[in-house]
C-alpha cells in the first residue's frame, strides 16, 4: 500500500480483539495486515479480551507484541474481572498490569502526533465509563503544551459520544479538557460498529470541534452487522484520512476512506475548515 507523504504519518487503530471470543482467521492474520499497511505506530482502544482470564491476556500481549511498534494500549470493560467480584474491588487491575505494565494512562510522542492514553473502566462500573477529574487535568497538561505543529489526540476505549446508560461519568469536565487541551482526534472503540465523524465537544461557548474515530471490532464474534475492521490514519498538519481494513474472506482488505480537515487551533498552522 502507497506510504504517506513526507510530513504526515500512518496509525493503525485497532479495538475489541476480544480474545477468548475471537476469530481466529482474523486475529491471525491481524498483524500482517498493520504491517503490509505500512503503520508507524498502533493504538489499541481496550477489550483486548474477553473475560480478563489470565491465558486470554497472555495471548493477547503476544497478539499485540506483533504489531508495528511502537504501541499505546489502554484497557476496555472486558479487561477487568467479571466473575470474581473480590478481584474486581480489591485489584482490578493487577492482572491486566501483568501483562501490560507501565501507567494505565499511557503517553506516547511521534513528534507530528502526541496521544495520550486514558483508561475508562473503573471498577465500580460494569460496561460504561468514566474520567475522572486527574485524568482531565492529565489531558490538558500533556497535550496543551505539545509543540507546534503536532496533532493532539485521546485514546480511550468508551467513545465520548455515548449517551444515555452509555455515557461517560465525568462527561462534561472531559469535553472541557479536550475543548482546553485543543484535542484534534479521539480514538475510541467498544461499540464493536466502525464510524468516524465529526464531533462537537464542550457547551456553551465554550465548544469544539473534533475527529471521533470509533474502531470496529477486529476480531471478536460479535460484530453486530459489520464486518471485522481496523482503522488506518494518515495524519497531516490539516488533515486525517480514515481507511477501514475490512476482514472479509479469509483474509483482509481495504474499505471505505474518508478524508477531514483538522479542527482550528492555536497549535496547527492553518485555519482548518471543514
């Protein structure tokens, strides 16, 4: 596949690879794809399993080992205990940790993009999610300082457009931080049915426009009437393209494309439209 141009770089965005419940024609074949696609990079939205059994996170750092590197992973509502309530009170995290250390809210700086990671699932919650206040003041802090030129993004598993049971805890002082922070793009999953559009975020006049890329599930079973996908991102200073990669007999190809300018703001050159 054509690389991008010089000043731009290509993520894959990949989500609810669910193993333990996946298909394995497409989880196989998964990494060859990311790579024959020449990503930079790979971000992993959550729901890296199905019941966060300790042989399904093996398999799943060992899926994600695979992928072009360098990688962001922030965890789903999968990913946290569900059959041992002790477990999920007293140590909801420890054995995702276990096979994905470091910050549960990691960073990671390609120099033309900066994201910062987040993770949604606390333990009181059983499919929703929530930003707490820290990781509102984490956004701002390490995206609105980024330096010229570099395109802002969130990674998070539960979308910021949810609504209703969906919708985020902690909503409204997030969509204030991406409104301060000058976030460009949000990568998220969870609802297993790939889109990506324009999202206005914050209230009153105090509002902004930005890039919501939700990210299929790639290799789960429940597809929920779409085909198994991951999401390509050529990235500019103006602009992103969306390419879905479908999973489509027994192996994958190209989708659809869809091509946004950046929102405006003070750290892109430009005033972006569109």
């Amino acid at each position: 596949m054509a690389q991008p141009p010089g000043g731009s770089i290509r993520l894959g965005h990949v989500s609810d690879i669910h193993v333990g419940a996946s298909d394995d024609v497409a989880l196989d074949g998964l990494a060859d794809d990311l790579h024959a696609a020449g990503v930079a990079a790979t971000v992993v939205t959550g729901d890296l399993t199905m019941r966060a059994r300790t042989h399904e996170l093996v398999r799943a750092r060992a899926v994600v080992d695979a992928f072009p590197a360098p990688t962001l992973v922030v965890m789903g509502n999968h990913d946290v205990p569900l059959t041992n309530p002790f477990r999920r009170l007293a140590s909801p995290y420890d054995k995702f940790r276990s096979q994905f250390s470091g910050s549960l809210d990691p960073m990671l700086d390609l120099g033309i993009v900066r994201i910062q990671g987040l993770d949604s699932m606390p333990r009181w919650r059983w499919k929703s999610g929530r930003i707490s206040d820290r990781q509102s003041e984490l956004v701002v802090s390490t995206l609105a300082g980024s330096p010229a030129g570099t395109v802002r993004i969130v990674a998070l598993h539960h979308p910021p457009s949810s609504d209703h049971l969906e919708s985020i805890a902690g909503g409204g002082d997030f969509e204030e931080a991406l409104v301060d922070a000058e976030v460009d793009i949000v990568l998220a999953g969870h609802t297993h049915v790939p889109s990506v559009r324009v999202l206005e975020v914050g209230s009153g006049d105090r509002t902004r426009p930005l890039i919501e890329n939700i990210a299929g599930t790639a290799t789960s079973h429940r597809t929920r009437g779409s085909l198994r996908s991951w999401s390509q991102l050529d990235i500019t200073e103006s602009a992103v393209t969306v390419t879905q990669h479908l999973a489509d007999g027994g192996g994958w190809r190209p989708g659809s494309v869809q091509e946004f300018a950046l929102p405006p703001g003070t750290h892109l050159p430009g005033p972006a439209t569109g």
